[in-house]
C-alpha cells in the first residue's frame, strides 16, 4: 500500500461569510513539500440526504425544479439538509414528504457520499424508501418551487443517458442503490 500523503497544515482561518444554507471562507494552508502559503476556498454545509421514493406500482417520485448555479430547472429525487441532532433516514423521509407529499412504508440505507471533497467536509446519505403513497400536495421551504413527476423506476437508466437526470450526488445515489440490490442477490 502506499504511504498516505502529508497533511496540509491550516495556518490560519479567513472571514466567515454565512449564507444560511452555506458558509464559505478562505483558509490559509501550508503546503507539506516547500511549507509555501496557499488560500483554499472551503463551504462549509450541513450534510444532506436524498430519496429513491417508489410507490407500489413501481414508479419513481421525482422533482422538477430550478437550481440557481445552471440556471436551469433539473430532474432529480427529493433531498435536502439534515437539520443539527437529526438522523439522516429522518431526514431523508422528512424531505420526501415535504417536498412531494409522499409518506414511505419503509426506508432503507443506500450509502453515502462526499460531494465535493476539495471544498466540502459534508456526507450525503442516500435512501431508498419502498411503498410511498401520496398524503397530500407537498409543503415546499420557502424559496423552493417543485413540480412532482412519476416514472417508471425502469426508466431511470434511459433517464440518466438522456441527459433528462445530470445532477452528481442523484446519479450517485442511483448507482449506490444498484450496488444495493446487486449485493442482495
């Protein structure tokens, strides 16, 4: 095995700027090889989940709905931040509900992720929950505006090489829940 790489030792931490969902600041590091400074850009954000929602008949519950950095409206499954002393499946849950209206008969863990390492300390936990059913028409955040679609979760691969779902930790979360099922077999 190889030896692991030196760690970069942080000399001092930039302003803060809280952005809510986010806080972002520069640190200053110092390189291992040559002790050079070096400012490294770090967001700091709560971890965050995401759902496989399927409904009895085997259809997927997506979301459709406008990200700001593409300036674009995406296709992807219901997710959000795990509030402090929450448990992740909870969350999970708790987001598919609001955002969708669908309550799950069961929840089960996919995996996790790091979505972006170089900048980000935050986990993202993936779940499939079975058995959804509507309760009611959702209850977005403020600032959210989301419109539910079904698919045939058969669809899903198809979905992903169209180009129809591009976001990461979605076609991350897709793939965990393939090696899930590959693993029961």
């Amino acid at each position: 095995m190889s030896p692991l790489p030196r760690p970069w030792q942080r000399l001092r931490r930039g302003l803060e700027h809280d952005y809510r969902i986010a806080k972002v600041r520069s640190d200053i590091f110092a390189d291992p090889r040559t002790g050079h400074e070096h400012p490294r850009l770090l967001i700091d954000t709560p971890d965050w989940v995401n759902i496989i929602a399927l409904t009895p008949d085997e259809r997927i519950v997506l979301v459709r709905q406008f990200r700001f950095g593409t300036c674009d409206s995406t296709l992807e499954i219901p997710g959000g931040l795990v509030e402090a002393g929450e448990d992740p499946a909870v969350a999970a849950a708790r987001e598919l509900e609001e955002e969708t209206g669908y309550v799950p008969g069961r929840v089960e863990a996919l995996g996790s992720v790091r979505p972006n390492p170089a900048l980000q300390g935050n986990t993202c936990y993936s779940f499939l929950a079975r058995d959804c059913v509507q309760k009611h028409g959702g209850r977005p955040d403020e600032g959210e505006d989301l419109v539910v679609e079904l698919h045939p979760y058969a669809d899903v691969p198809r979905l992903i090489r169209e180009g129809h779902i591009t976001h990461a930790i979605i076609v991350a979360a897709f793939h965990l829940a393939r090696l899930h099922a590959d693993a029961a077999r």
